[in-house]
C-alpha cells in the first residue's frame, strides 16, 4: 500500500458482533500490530490486489508466480503457506505499482 497519511486514506465504519471486537484485540496484540493494522492485514489476505495483466518487472513477476504455485496447493485460510503467498501478493503489488511511479 503506497504511504498515505491517515487524513486522505478511505474510512470505512463497520458494527461488530459482540465478542468480536475482543478476538480482533487479541489477534493483534499477539501479532504486535494495532487493530487497524490487524483488520487490514486480514482483508488484504482474503481479498489480494489483482495480478496486473502485464508485469514488466522480474521481481514481481517472480513474486507473483511463487504466489500463485503455493495457491495451487490451496493452503487452508490463515496458515503459514496462505501468509506466505499474501505476502508475496502484497510485495509483488507494491513493486509494480512503485515501477509504474517510477515510469511516469
């Protein structure tokens, strides 16, 4: 996600269940994250940025490729292997977007 103060990134009001508020606490204080962070880092591995049709970097390319060999192997939600290709979503996502920056 490009660096965004807090003044122009969208809001989005949600109402919790009753307990929830208390699970996603302590999900992340064990994760060492705040609850927002936590809340984001949670959708953006159940909704991954869209792989870009043309990818002119190899790093990326790369990363989204690995990404999609350990989808293949459909690790359950939330586990190591899940992360691991959300991560490599995320990263391989901030590489081309920096690189289409950099070309402009």
């Amino acid at each position: 996600m490009p660096d965004q103060s807090s003044q122009t990134q969208d809001k989005f009001i949600v109402r919790l269940p009753d307990g929830l508020r208390d699970r996603i606490r302590l999900a992340a204080e064990a994760n060492h994250r705040s609850m927002n962070a936590e809340v984001v880092a949670l959708l953006e591995e159940n909704y991954p940025a869209p792989v870009p049709e043309k990818l002119d970097d190899p790093a990326a390319r790369l990363l989204f490729w690995l990404a999609k060999r350990i989808r293949r192997r459909n690790p359950k939600p939330g586990t190591p292997r899940d992360k691991q290709a959300a991560l490599y979503e995320r990263i391989a996502g901030d590489i081309a977007e920096r690189m289409k920056d950099i070309g402009e």
